[in-house]
C-alpha cells in the first residue's frame, strides 16, 4: 500500500482555514487525481502529525467493479500478450482470482487504505466518473481549485485490449454463488458506499 496521502488546504468563509489530504486508492483513480490538485499539494506521510486536525477525502468505486478491473490489472502486469489469452487461460486466470479475491493492492478492501489513518474527519465520494460534478459544492464551499482542465487527458487514454479481454471474460465467466462471494468479501466497502450513497440523497 501506499504510505504516502496528498495534503492541501482551502478556506471556509464560516470556519476559516482547512485542511485536507487525498488518500490514493488502487483503481479508484489514484493516478489522475494527483494530477489534478491544487498546486500547493503536498506529499507526506499517511503517519504524519499534521494529519490529525486534517479531513481526509476518499474516493470510492463499486467493489465488483473495482474487482474485475484489479484482476486484469494485475495479470496485465505479467504481459499476456492478447493472441494468447485462449479461453483456457482465462479459465486459469479466474479460478486463481475467485480462490484468492484481493491478488495485490487492486483488489485490497477499499477500507483498510484509510482505516488506520488518524485524521480529524473523512469526506467520500461514489464514483469517480461523477466526482467532479458531486464534489461541486464541497470545493466551492472551502476554495479549492482542482484542475479539471487536465482531467480530460488523463482519462482518455484507452484500455488496453488484453485488460478489456479479460475484464469481459470476468463478467461472462463469474456465477451468481461468486458474485456473492465477492460481496461478502468487501462487506466492509458496501457498508461505507450504501451509507455515502444515503447521505447523497439529502445534501
């Protein structure tokens, strides 16, 4: 895991200065969102003191999801080449994930990345496709400029065509009785993203 957050402050008109820090998530945008922080972001320790009186903001993802996108993610990392990825391999391929669901960070239990940090507060967000549209309020309210300009790069970058292979195989491979071994595994993400989900409703 990384042991490093991403610190930045803003001003609240009510309550003055604040500070906050981006926990990095595997797959749930942790390599374009630094990008698009303000320019005095600073990188520190998740251990640091500082952190204490600061709010952390956590962006999570649908754990299925986030599930079949770390798998092929993890074995792109090995370099299948696509003209072999038979059906047999993928077969391979998905009887080890299901038999062992979190392979490497990418799959790690979106929770235990920020559950130990010693923090003021957490501020989460569901999706990132629409982070930018729900985290209006919350940046206008504290004076935070995120460089959205540059969002647009940073995500049209496509897929490679061996992780959408095995992605698709994912979906059309894995049962009803994995399905549900995968959500009990991430119990702990659902809690947290149904009660995000509930709070959105009335903010």
């Amino acid at each position: 895991m990384d042991p490093n957050v991403y610190y930045f402050t803003g001003y609240n008109e009510k309550t003055g200065n604040c500070k906050f820090f981006y926990v990095p998530i595997p797959k749930n945008g942790s390599t374009s969102i630094p990008y698009i922080l303000p320019e005095s972001t600073l990188i520190i320790s998740n251990e640091d003191e500082i952190l204490l009186d600061a709010t952390a903001l956590i962006i999570l993802r649908d754990p299925i999801e986030r599930w079949f996108s770390g798998i092929a993610q993890f074995y792109h990392a090995e370099r299948f080449n696509n003209k072999f990825l038979k059906d047999d391999l993928l077969d391979s391929i998905y009887n080890r994930a299901i038999n062992d669901i979190a392979l490497d960070p990418h799959t790690y239990i979106q929770t235990s990345f920020f559950k130990d940090i010693q923090c003021q507060g957490h501020i989460f967000f569901y999706m990132l496709d629409k982070f930018k549209t729900n985290s209006k309020k919350w940046r206008a309210k504290n004076n935070i400029h995120f460089h959205f300009d540059k969002w647009e790069n940073l995500n049209n970058s496509k897929s490679s065509i061996t992780k959408i292979k095995m992605i698709n195989y994912l979906k059309q491979r894995v049962t009803a009785q994995d399905l549900k071994k995968i959500r009990d595994y991430y119990a702990d993400d659902y809690l947290i993203i149904n009660l995000v989900k509930e709070l959105t409703k009335y903010s």
